[in-house]
C-alpha cells in the first residue's frame, strides 16, 4: 500500500512540474509578464483550467465526438470570458441593411474555392490588445478586389480605419467596430496602404494622406448561398461571426455543435472568407483570421457550410471598386 502511496504522489509531482514547465514556455513563447505575482497566479490558474480544457475535448476529438482539436494559444490565460470581451465586433441584433443588394442571375458556383491560390490574399496579420478584427475584415475583402481588378497584391491600412473612422463614421477604433462603416468612409475618402500608415495596435489620431484604392459601392449578402456564389464568382467576403470556438482553436472544422451561437444578437467577431471545400463529405469554409500565423490552422480556421454556423451566413459583405 505504501508503495503504491508513493508512485502516486510522484505522478502527482511529475504532473504539476510539466504543467509549470508548460506555463513558463508558454509565457516565454508568447511574451507575456504580469503586473505582480498575484496576477501571475491567477493567470496561471485560469492556465491550468484552460489546458485541462483542451486535454478533454482533444480526447472527444480523437474518438470522434467532436469535429476540431484544440491547442495552447496566446489566450490561453485568458478566460472565455475574457476572449469575449476582447473581439468587440459591434453588430448588436440584426443590423441595417444599407448596402445593395447581390444579384446572383447566371453566376455558376465552383464546386471549390480557394483565393489564397490565386494570389489574391496577403499574410495573416495579428491584431494583439486592439478589437480591430472589423478592420482586417473590411481591409482583406479590398485587398481582394484590388488584386482581381489589376493583379497587383497590397497590404491596405488598418490603422487607418481604427484612427479616422470613429465618430462621423460610428466605429470605436480599438474598442470595435463594423465592416460596413468602414467602407462607408472608403467610399468617400479611400485607403492608404500599410505601407505608408502602419499598424500600432493601438488608437491613434488620424493621419488620412491620399489613398490607393477607394471603393464605388459595397454589397449585402443575406445568406450563406448569396456568400458561396459571392467567393466563387467576386472573391474574399467580409463576414461576422460568434467567436465563442476560436479561442483555444487549432484545426479541424468547427460546426454547429461547438456551442457557439447562430443568432445575430451574439455575433461578435469580424473575418474574411477566403474559399470554401469539403471533407470526408462536410461542407466548409476557409476563414482568414487575425490572430496570427501560429494561432489556428497556420492562422485560418475552418467552420462548417450551409448549417450557418456561429451565425457565418448573417452579415456578409464586399466592396466594389
């Protein structure tokens, strides 16, 4: 009995010196340091939680219960919550409508897509501490459009639409904010390029200085058959979603059963549709995020098709130049 006392404790020592171990990699991995101790604790805590997390749903995954596998991400001291509150996307119920509507007549689906291939996507860009995800969104779907107008590939400001579209144009800088404000005020003004106004992750005064691109008008897509024609036939969609399966996402293809919600009242989380494929007969789409290229599947994720899924089919968008 004794012997058997002892081989458990040490399984018990074993695994609380991995789960540090595994603490202060991830610490070191994704720079982060805390105010005081106190705090490290805590963090540390909602750590241990949140890998314990992933550890049971990973074994739902292998069995097959579940549709994608989890990993430690940046937010992984974070608690869902806390995720929650970070995205910020500001479309709170079922938002105006105040684009024109998408005509679909004699646009021939391709049975798969993916813009990515064609050049038409530039790299997966990380928004840190600023709720910008509506401003990569609307900033990809342009990027797009360009690319597809003239061939030519430019990374656009972010910064710009966080510093010069609050206000007049009812976006909150890095405290969120909708695509379809944003190319209102592309429309009027246009867009720089990264370029010449660089990303800082924080909010700052405006510095318009000409543009490389406006935007004539942008487009409504009312569900997921209007997106899927949109990708196939016009490219990269502006879309939102309930971001609630994203924070601790590392591949596979999240569906309807994730837990997230498919009402407009949660939609929360702005990202660029990419393309669309299927798997071992599962429909799904190609979804550029903005968490950076080690967060999800090389910094994509994938969510089912046609169920809409965490609400993908509710708000869908795109400029025209």
């Amino acid at each position: 009995m004794k012997s058997l006392v002892v081989v458990a404790t040490l399984v018990l020592v074993a695994c609380a010196s991995s789960i540090k171990e595994e603490w202060q990699q991830f610490k070191l991995t994704h720079g982060k340091t805390y105010r005081s101790l106190v705090e490290d604790k805590n963090r540390f805590s909602i750590f241990q939680d949140n890998v314990r997390k992933i550890q049971e749903h990973n074994e739902k995954y292998e069995s097959g219960e579940v549709s994608y596998a989890m990993k430690v991400t940046q937010f992984a001291d974070m608690t869902q919550q806390e995720f929650l509150d970070m995205l910020k996307t500001q479309s709170k119920g079922a938002r105006p409508r105040n684009g024109i509507k998408f005509d679909s007549t004699g646009i021939e689906t391709k049975k798969t897509i993916d813009w990515r291939k064609e050049g038409a996507v530039t790299p997966v860009k990380d928004h840190g501490k600023c709720s910008s995800c509506w401003a990569f969104s609307a900033v990809g779907s342009i990027e797009g459009q360009l690319f597809l107008k003239n061939k030519t590939l430019i990374d656009l400001s972010v910064q710009e639409l966080v510093d010069c579209t609050k206000y007049e144009y009812l976006n909150f800088g890095c405290s969120g904010g909708r695509m379809d404000n944003a190319f209102y005020y592309i429309h009027k003004y246009g867009i720089q390029s990264e370029e010449s106004y660089p990303y800082t992750a924080r909010d700052g005064k405006c510095k318009r200085n000409g543009y490389v691109v406006k935007i004539k008008k942008f487009v409504e897509l009312y569900d997921e058959r209007e997106i899927t024609a949109a990708v196939s036939f016009k490219g990269p969609v502006s879309a939102a979603i309930d971001g609630s399966s994203l924070s601790l996402y590392s591949h596979g293809i999240i569906d309807e059963t994730s837990g997230c919600s498919n009402s407009p009242k949660h939609v929360n989380h702005a990202i660029l549709i990419v393309g669309y494929g299927s798997e071992d007969g599962v429909d799904y789409w190609i979804v550029k995020d903005a968490f950076g290229a080690k967060w999800g599947e090389h910094g994509y994720f994938r969510i089912k098709r046609n169920v809409n899924a965490c609400g993908i089919g509710l708000s869908g968008c795109y400029p025209a130049l």
